[in-house]
C-alpha cells in the first residue's frame, strides 16, 4: 500500500513542497485544513506519516504543536527546513491599487506586515491556509481580493504575481517535523538528533543541573522551548532539542536526566538535516 502523508493546508503550500522534498515529488499527501485534523488523521491510522511545521525563524515556535505531538505520544522521525518565500498573488489583469483584501494564514500576514504597510487600502485578514485561499480566488474569481502564498500555488491556480518576496527578512525559514506514530527504527542512517520533553520540580537549580548533563555528555542543545504546565501553575515542561556524534553518549545522558527529572519522553531520535 502507498505511503500516505498528512499535510497542513493543500497542493501549492508551504507543508506539500516540504512532503515533495522530503519524500518525493509524487508523494500521496492528505491535505488537512488544521493542525488539530492533521494529528487526528496520523493517530487513527488514516495517514501513515505527517509534515507539520513546528517553527520559523521570525514569528518563532508554534506552541500548541508542541503540546498535539505531546499528548498524542506522536514520535518526531525527521525534520526538514525551507526558505519561506512569500509572495501577493491575485486574478490576472489586476493591480495592487484595486486590491481591497488579502486573506493568508496569520502566520504569512506577521511575516509580510512591512510589505502591507505602504498599502494601507488593503484590509488583512487571517484565513486557515496559504494555497487554500488562492484556490478559492481561483475557482470563485474573485476580484480586487489577493492571497499571499508560494510561487506553487500562483502557478496552480492560475493567479498574477502582483509582488514577489514581500517577506520582510529574506532569510526566513520554517522548521517542519516528520512525524509517526511508530518510533524511527535504525536502518543504517546517520541518526544525530533528538527532541526530549520533561518536567522539573520547583527549585533552584534544577533546570541548570539538567543543562550540565547535557554539556557533560558533548549533547548540543539546538533548541529549548518552555511551557507551562495548565494544571499545576508555575510550573513548566520543557521541549529541548539536541544534536551529538555518539549515539551512546545520548543514551547515557538519557539514563542520568531520567532520575532527574520528572516525565521525561524522548519524542523521536533523528538525523539532524542543517
């Protein structure tokens, strides 16, 4: 049977260029109109994989995916990274001055909000998904209304680009994990990073005594994410991510931070893509 991914939005976003460059470009996506939908479709069984971006270099973490891959006891099996280029799109023959609305997803405005400023006539409304919105100014041709998206989706559905690479840095890039249910067994491939989730008590120190560990077993912490913990105020679980050369070294590590902190959960061990 053929490998089914869950992506978030539809052909032409972000998530289905990521599907085609980590898999290949004739990958069986299915396309998801939320986060929520996409992890409901990997824990039934509907999808066998699934892209999810986890974070951009400009707005930051998407924290509630966190908290779905957490609770779900989803497994990270990879990441990939992309440049994110945006660009404002509409039906042909029109001009940015008849522009009256730009829908995109929240995350793409924030990214774009410079671009817009000297456009002031144009209202910006958040939607659920990049490609979706110009599919629907495709199929509906709708005018004076623009979408911000990939150059994939313009040439999809058949839209102008008004102006490319209205990003306000150009460095911009977006983290994506590839997700299972199942744990990433060894098959030979360099496998050199991994994301940990735990818990700390409420003391001082605690959280440099765990950082200790790390540096003392020659792990390179990438990434540390904290979030509070709804039914215990003031108290935090921490989402780390870390690289390393020895796999034994992690795994040492690993068996010191489990009497030191409390739930710790190695979320997936994979190879680190930069």
């Amino acid at each position: 049977m053929e490998k089914k991914v869950a992506i978030q939005g539809i052909q032409g976003s972000f998530h289905h260029l990521v599907a085609q460059e980590y898999y290949h470009k004739s990958i069986n996506v299915l396309e998801c109109m939320s986060f929520r939908e996409l992890v409901s479709a990997l824990v039934s069984g509907e999808a066998n994989e699934a892209v999810m971006a986890i974070e951009n270099s400009i707005a930051g973490s998407i924290l509630p995916n966190y908290a779905m891959i957490d609770e779900n006891n989803i497994k990270v099996i990879g990441e990939h990274y992309i440049p994110i280029d945006m660009n404002l799109m509409a039906l042909p023959g029109q001009s940015i001055e008849k522009i009256k609305k730009v829908f995109s997803h929240p995350m793409a405005l924030l990214q774009c909000k410079d671009f817009f400023k000297k456009f002031p006539h144009i209202k910006l409304i958040e939607d659920a998904d990049t490609a979706e919105v110009a599919k629907r100014i495709y199929e509906k041709e709708l005018k004076h209304v623009g979408a911000v998206a990939s150059k994939a989706a313009a040439q999809i559905f058949n839209l102008e680009m008004l102006a490319e690479s209205i990003h306000t840095k150009k460095s911009n890039a977006t983290r994506f994990l590839i997700l299972s249910m199942k744990k990433k067994e060894p098959n030979g491939e360099i496998i050199n990073k991994a994301s940990l989730k735990f818990e700390l008590e409420s003391k001082r120190g605690s959280l440099v005594s765990v950082l200790n560990i790390i540096r003392d077993f020659d792990l390179d912490m990438t990434k540390i994410q904290s979030m509070p913990i709804i039914e215990t105020p003031w108290k935090y679980s921490f989402f780390v991510d870390v690289i390393f050369e020895e796999y034994e070294s992690f795994q040492k590590a690993m068996e010191i931070l489990e009497v030191m902190t409390e739930q710790l959960k190695v979320l997936g061990t994979y190879k680190n893509s930069l």
